[in-house]
C-alpha cells in the first residue's frame, strides 16, 4: 500500500457538494492499494500513520504521535498513487487493484487505527471527491509498505 500522508490543521471531504468527512489536527493519508497487498499491509500502514511522530513536542521537535496529541487521522481512497508514469504520457494503473480488493484494505486501515485509539474519518470510496486541507508545516510524506514500512 502506498500513502501521502499530511499533517493537517484541518481537512474536509465533499462529494456532490456535500461534507462526508471533516476533521480538526491531524494525518490526512491518501491511500493507494496494489494488487498484491493484503490485511497485514493495511494493518502495518495503520500502525504507522497512527504511531509517526511528526507532531511538536515541547521543545517544537516533531516527538510526538496521533495518539499522544489527541489527533485526528483522515483515510482517503485514490488509486492514482498507483499510477506509473515512467513510460510515456499516460499514466499505467496496472498495478493498482481492482475496487473489490482495494475497498476492503482501505477500510482496514480506518477500523484498524480506530483500534489503536484514534477518532479516523473517511472519504467514500469510488467517489468523484473534493478533498481541501490546511497542510501544517508543511509536513508531508510518502509512506510504501512495499519498502519503508
């Protein structure tokens, strides 16, 4: 599974004009499913977005983690980050998964991270969204289970 994760002081999902997710400080994780993943790839990836420290501790160093600000973790399907664009002018979404096996995965990453404590929101999966956030830092990563996790 491949993430772009963004620490955020606020985000909001709409689809068709309406707001299917909100949320205050926090992760904003885009999140992508290959063909070969599975439930210990989506677990391994909620684990990290929910346990990363990437948030300022006393002395503003970036110590601390979702869990211990209180924050919040914002799970947004999109499978382009699959998307290969090495070889011409198109990108490839060949190794990308099919709907039917990337939405589970998606979903275990939000129920997963919800079981370590964290309050997640999501966006809907297949949806045409509209995805607005506030990036703090700006702080942004990639995130592989394929290579760093």
């Amino acid at each position: 599974m491949r993430a772009v994760a963004q620490r955020v002081s606020h985000a909001r999902v709409r689809v068709a004009g309406a707001v299917v997710a909100e949320m205050h400080t926090g992760l904003l994780a885009l999140v992508g499913v290959a063909r070969e993943d599975d439930e210990q790839d989506a677990r391994a990836l909620a684990e990290k977005l929910v346990h990363l420290r990437v948030f300022a501790d006393a002395q503003g160093a970036m110590n601390r983690s979702l869990v211990e600000i209180g924050g919040m973790l914002g799970v947004v399907s999109q499978f382009t980050l699959l998307g290969d664009c090495r070889k011409g002018r198109r990108p490839s979404f060949d190794a990308a998964a099919k709907p039917e096996h990337a939405e589970p995965l998606v979903a275990l990453v939000a129920e997963h991270a919800r079981s370590l404590g964290v309050t997640v929101v999501t966006g809907l999966f297949r949806a045409d969204m509209d995805v607005e956030l506030s990036n703090d830092g700006p702080v942004t990563l990639i995130l592989d289970t394929a290579r760093v996790i």
